[in-house]
C-alpha cells in the first residue's frame, strides 16, 4: 500500500533457531514480568478486551431481561448485580486500560523514546489495574461474606449513598466494588504520572512541545486530567469504606452528615471522566483521519488549544448530573452554562477533522470507516449533550433512556469506535501483520447498525418516559416494540464484537504480512520494525517537523519549511 | 532487527528535557493535592454539623510546638539538600538526621492529641461528624508524614553506611519536593482544622 517503499536494511536475522526456542511455560513468565512498554500496552489491551466481552455479555443478559414486558430470565436482584457490574466495568476495567494500554504503546514510539519513563512503576501500574479487575469480579463468589445476602455490587455504578451504607448494603458486596477501585485507581494514578514524565522529559531531540503528534498532546492532556479526576473518586472511596468499617459518619444523614456530598464527590470524578475517556478516541483519530485522507491535521494549534481547553473546561460541569436534587437557580444556570460551554472547543475540533477530510484523497479502510462512524456519531452524542445541559429539559429526562441514550452515543459511538479504529491501525506495528479488512468491513457494518438499532430507538423510549434501571415494566406502556428493537441491535452488536475478536486471533496467523509502514503514515512509530524490537530505535532519532516521516519519504519538501 | 535512522545532521538542535524524576513527583504531587482538596472540603462542609458532642472547641488544642518543628523541617531538608549538592555528606547526614528528629516530635504531638482526645474526652472516629472529618484528614496528612519519615530514615541510614554521594543529589530532590508538599499540606489542614475550625 505504501507509495514510498523504505529503505529498512534488516540486518540482524529475527529467526530463532529451534534449539533456543523457550517453552509455553518461559514465554508466559516473560511476560509476567515483562517492564516493556510494548507488553505492557498489549497486555492492558488484552486485558479489556475480555472485560469488553464480559460486560457486552452483562448488557446482552439486560437486553435479554427487558426485550418483553414481564419477563423473568433475571430476577431483580441479579438485574441490578449486572447493571452495575455492566457500567463499573466498561468504565474502569475496558474503557480506562485500553486508552492506557495505546498510550503504553504508541507513545513511546511516537516521541522516539526507548521505554516510558518508569517502566517498572508501568508494570506495577497495570498489575494494580489488572488486580483491581479481578478483586471487582470476586466478588460474584466472596460478596455474599458471613451473611448470605447478595453477591456482586448491585448499588448502580454511581453508588449513591446512603444505599452504600451497612444499614442498606450489608456483606462485603460494595466493599469489593469501593476496594477494587481504591486499587485499580493507585493503578491509574501510577500510569498517569508516568504518561505525564514519559511526555515531558522522554522526548526525541527536535520533538519540541508543538512537534508531538496529536495522540501524544492528547495523551498528555489526558493524563494530567486523570491525576485530578481518579483522585477525587479515591477519597470519596475511602470516606465510604471509614463509614462502613469504622462507624464514620461522612454519608450517614442520621447523624448529621450528608449523601449530597457524595453526589457531588462522585461527579467531582465522574464527569472530567467522561474525558478522560473520549480524549483518548480524539486522540487516535487525529492519527488516523489525516493518514487516511493524505493530508496533514487541519488545524494543529487549534486542536492542541480546543483539547488543553476541554481539560479545563470539564472540571466545572460535574453537577449537570444533579439539576434534580434541588439546587438553586444560580447552580442549575451556572452548570447549565458551563456545560454549553465545552461544546465550544469541542465543535472546533468537529470543525477541523471536517477541514482535513475536505479535498483529501480518502482511502476507506476498516480504521478509517470506523473514524468516520465516530465523526457523525459524536456529533449526534454532542447535540444530545447540549439538550441535557438545559437544567428544564434535564428534569423531564433525567434518568430515562434518554440519558441512557445519550451517554452510549458517547461511550460506545464515540469511544468504542475508535479503539476499533485504533486497533485495526495498529494492529500490523504491534504484530506484524494486517488485520483481515473483509471480516474489517463485515465487523463494522454490522456494528454500526446494530449501534444504530439500539441506541436510536433508545432516545424514543426515554422520550417515552421509560426510566433507567428498571428491570421489567408493564405490557400497557407502548414501551414493547421499541424494547423489542433495542434488543435486536444488541444482539446484532454482540455478533460483530464476535467477529472482531476471531478477527484479532485468526490475523495473528494468517494475516497478510504488513511490513513497516503499512499506511504510508508520518508518525515515528512507523519507522522502526513491525513489531519493534524492545529497544524500539536502534539509533535515536532527531525530528524536525510534526510529520518526520513525510521529511524522510520527501526530502525535496520537507514539512519544516511550513512550519513555524 | 532494524530501524530508519531518522536525522538530519545539517539541522541539529540543542535539546534540554526537565528532569524525569521531579516530573513524575510534581505530578504525583498534583493528584494527592486533589485528595486532600476533598478531605478538606468534606472538613469544612461539615463544620459545626455534628448532632453531639465533644466540639472542636471543647476539645482541641493549637498544636504550636509540633506546627513549629515540622515547618522548620523544610528549612533543615533544604539545607540538607544544598549540602549533598556540594558533596559536604557529614553535613548532609546531620541535616538529615535534624529533619527525621523534627518529623518525629510533630508525629509524638499528634500522637499525644489523639490519646488524650480518645481516652479524656472519649472522641473517637464514629463519635461523631468533627470525629470523623478530623482523624480522616488529619490522619491521611500523618499518613504522609510516615510515608515521608520512611523515605528519609532509609536515605539516612545508607547515608550512614556511606553508600551517598553528590550522584545521588537529584533523587534526594524529589524525596526533598514531596516533604516540602507534606509541610504545605499541613498549612492547610492546621488553617482548616485548628484555626478556622476551632
């Protein structure tokens, strides 16, 4: 695919002879204790993946609940286990890792640099993160304690007190959830700050701050948003577990404290998260649509601006989560306010990804489709975005589909689509080979549609009045067709997930060999071995212009005679 | 295996990174403030809103010697910091020691306080809401003084053993940064908890 063949000489022979070959057992040990950024990245990517399929099964059982009226394939006790299972771990143990686990990856690569900044702390990062994973997942077997009552959290994702509380929660059900997100967030802050070190001081010589790919600055970005975002959620944690086991009074409104407080604490966390989160799919496709187009990022400055803005922006907007519990006027108008506000830097960046598909010579890849799904499906999430933060609007749709509706768009159109994108790119540098882009193509097909049947039809059944958390609903409510939709695209979602992940494994083997630079891209990572060697760079490289790898391929016109 | 070699010998450039260790400990630095910002804020939301007694005003006292020593043992891990810059160690191991000695009083002064305020005046964690909001947050701010008293008791035994040298400044720095943090926090919580609370 490339037009300008490189001139990579390999030099070492990468074969192994068979007598040095190390056993299943070896291999698996290296990788344990593996401090290779590269592993690392893999791993956390692995990692969610099958939390990505345990939760999709989660959300399919939810759908399989309330596809008819009065069904009883889940009682309502386990109903409530799954969703709040299905949200903590798409949120923190899928959506959180894989963003990490492209950063572990990519980021390196991208600013030339041999290994993040503190590779070990980077192993210790995810073992955290990966510990905190299966402390939550437990819980199905050890939640129930001395008591006998419950097992897996079922106190919703957000865990409003005083539902938390001994009094309401006994056994040790919310106890795994609050302990393993303590963990898995020690596990965040760790790879955060390492990120942030790795950004700043790691750097390739001539990779000034306005050099560094888009992925990198919105990595960056991400990372100093998660050090005040996770924090926040780790105290409201900790505050909860004194209240449990030492008798604390922090939510306990009989003596004198408040649930409000953790409302707003969890918010504090719980918006910049959604952030957290989608600056990260931001940032793989302002990779992907400028290669995919071939052309250069519309824009750069005012990409870097929007996202620093959207940082900053996105700690002030938590309580349009809460215009229902009675705030005053100036609050409600204030968050009502605020929140528009992020809509500011986030249409310039709509506005730029448009810019730098205009005129471009569009190549449909699997990764691109996938980033062009994002496109029009963000959008839409955005607009939805803005009717929510009208606090009157707010109180009619609180806590309906609507709202559902609306943060799936985000989440799942947004988010999911471009990890999918992110993986079909860089699938062939971490394997060395393409991923196939007939089951690509079948996989988003599928996918889009099936997103399209459920989370469409979702906004008509909040318009309809249909709440969140429900798990059965009377046959009289004309929820019953439309129900009945959102299930089928469920379904149709699940079989493209499964596609997509026979996709990953068969490729590993039978995928067409990809070479260094499958895509003709810009990026540094591009420049070393498909999978690179641990030390990445045999010599470190020196860049010039945001795009060193068109000023390698282009000699006669450069990117640094443009650039300032 | 290989690699392109991407460089341009014609167009080299001076190139300076700050250093990756204090990186990494501003940022660290960065998140605990957010931990503390919500201790703090839980503090202040539930001043006065305890159901019972004892009130901070019945029981707590300005904690001034303790204050003193721990603020001033920035000033002796500043010197001590200086001193291992120039490579002056026996200089540096005393300053040290004289940090760890500061840190220690302000930790038996809070150790006292508590003892007198769970067996004399009978408040405990769950006593009620200034229980709870004091002994989380002033607890989670001694929580980071051992933290630190661990980082700097073992730098000062391998100073001891002789095993530190001027290579060794830069690290020190960072152990030095998060102290600094620890006493700035304390700014805070003894405005919070012993001056406006009070």
């Amino acid at each position: 695919m490339s037009d300008y063949p490189l001139p990579v000489s390999h030099v070492i022979d990468q074969s192994t002879p068979a007598s040095e070959r190390s056993t299943l057992l070896e291999k698996l040990h290296e990788w344990v204790v593996t401090v290779d950024h590269k592993r690392l990245g893999i791993l956390y990517i692995l990692y969610s993946t099958f939390f990505l399929l345990v939760a999709g099964a989660e959300a399919l059982m939810i759908r399989v609940q309330l596809a008819y009226p009065h069904n009883h394939v889940l009682s309502a006790q386990v109903y409530n286990r799954f969703f709040t299972m299905h949200g903590t771990t798409m949120v923190f143990l899928v959506g959180m890792p894989f963003l990490f686990g492209f950063a572990n990856y990519i980021v390196p690569l991208q600013i030339g640099a041999r290994d993040m900044a503190f590779p070990r702390v980077n192993a210790f990062s995810f073992w955290l993160t990966a510990f905190g994973g299966f402390l939550l997942y437990y819980s199905f077997l050890g939640g129930a304690g001395l008591y006998g009552v419950g097992n897996a959290p079922d106190v919703g994702w957000f865990a409003y007190a005083p539902l938390t509380l001994r009094a309401f929660s006994p056994g040790h059900a919310t106890d795994y959830w609050a302990l393993a997100l303590i963990v898995s967030g020690f596990g965040t802050l760790g790879t955060a700050i390492n990120i942030i070190a790795t950004v700043i001081s790691m750097r390739c010589k001539g990779m000034t701050l306005m050099r560094m790919p888009l992925f990198t600055w919105l990595l960056l970005i991400v990372s100093m948003l998660t050090l005040v975002t996770i924090t926040p959620l780790t105290a409201a944690q900790f505050m909860l577990l004194i209240d449990r086991y030492l008798g604390g009074h922090f939510f306990d409104t009989q003596a004198g404290g408040s649930s409000l407080i953790w409302i707003h604490f969890f918010w504090i966390f719980g918006h910049p998260e959604v952030y957290v989160l989608v600056l990260p799919a931001f940032a793989i496709a302002n990779e992907i649509i400028p290669v995919f187009c071939r052309k250069a990022i519309f824009g750069y400055p005012a990409m870097v601006a929007a996202s620093v803005c959207i940082m900053f922006v996105s700690l002030s907007v938590w309580a349009h989560h809460m215009f229902t519990v009675g705030m005053t006027s100036v609050s409600n108008a204030f968050f009502t306010l605020s929140t528009m506000l992020v809509g500011v830097p986030t249409g310039i960046k709509i506005f730029n990804w448009i810019a730098t598909l205009w005129g471009g010579r569009i190549r449909f890849t699997t990764a691109m489709l996938f980033c062009i799904g994002f496109l029009f499906q963000f959008l839409i999430a955005g607009l939805t975005g803005i009717m929510l933060s009208v606090s009157p609007w707010d109180w009619q749709l609180h806590n309906s589909y609507f709202v559902i509706a609306h943060f799936h768009y985000v989440l799942v159109g947004a988010v999911v689509f471009c990890i999918f994108a992110g993986i079909y790119y860089w699938y062939p540098k971490a394997t060395g080979r393409l991923m196939n882009e007939t089951l690509g193509k079948w996989h988003f097909w599928l996918f889009t549609i099936g997103f399209h049947i459920t989370f469409d039809t979702m906004h008509f059944l909040g318009l309809l009045g249909m709440p969140r958390s429900i798990y059965t609903y009377q046959p009289d409510r004309g929820w019953n067709f439309l129900n009945l939709v959102v299930s089928v695209g469920g379904l149709i979602q699940g079989i493209a997930v499964l596609i997509f992940a026979y996709n990953v494994i068969a490729s590993y083997w039978r995928g067409e060999v990809a070479g260094d630079d499958p895509w003709d891209a810009w990026t540094l990572e591009w420049t070393t071995s498909s999978p690179p060697p641990v030390y990445n760079f045999e010599e470190e490289p020196e860049v010039h212009s945001r795009r060193p790898l068109w000023d390698l391929k282009h000699p006669d016109d450069p990117d640094w005679e443009y650039e300032s | 295996m290989s690699s392109i070699p991407v460089s341009h010998p014609e167009r080299t450039v001076e190139w300076h990174l700050p250093n990756k260790r204090r990186v990494g400990m501003t940022a660290l630095i960065v998140g605990e403030s957010a931990i503390f910002t919500i201790f703090v804020v839980a503090y202040v939301f539930y001043m006065g809103k305890s159901l019972s007694g004892p009130t901070p005003a019945q029981v707590l006292e300005v904690p001034i010697l303790a204050t003193i020593c721990l603020l001033s043992s920035s000033i002796t891990i500043w010197r001590a910091e200086k001193a291992i810059e120039d490579d002056r160690i026996g200089s540096f191991t005393v300053w040290l020691g004289a940090t760890i000695a500061l840190a220690a009083v302000f930790l038996m002064g809070t150790a006292f306080e508590w003892k007198k305020l769970i067996y004399q005046d009978g408040l405990t964690i769950s006593t009620n809401l200034f229980g709870t909001t004091f002994y989380s947050l002033v607890g989670l701010h001694a929580t980071h003084v051992v933290v630190g008293m661990f980082l700097l008791t073992s730098t000062f035994v391998l100073s001891l053993f002789g095993w530190v040298d001027s290579r060794q400044s830069e690290r020190f720095g960072v152990v030095a940064l998060y102290w600094h943090f620890v006493d700035a926090v304390w700014i805070v919580v003894f405005t919070v908890v012993y001056l406006i609370g009070r």
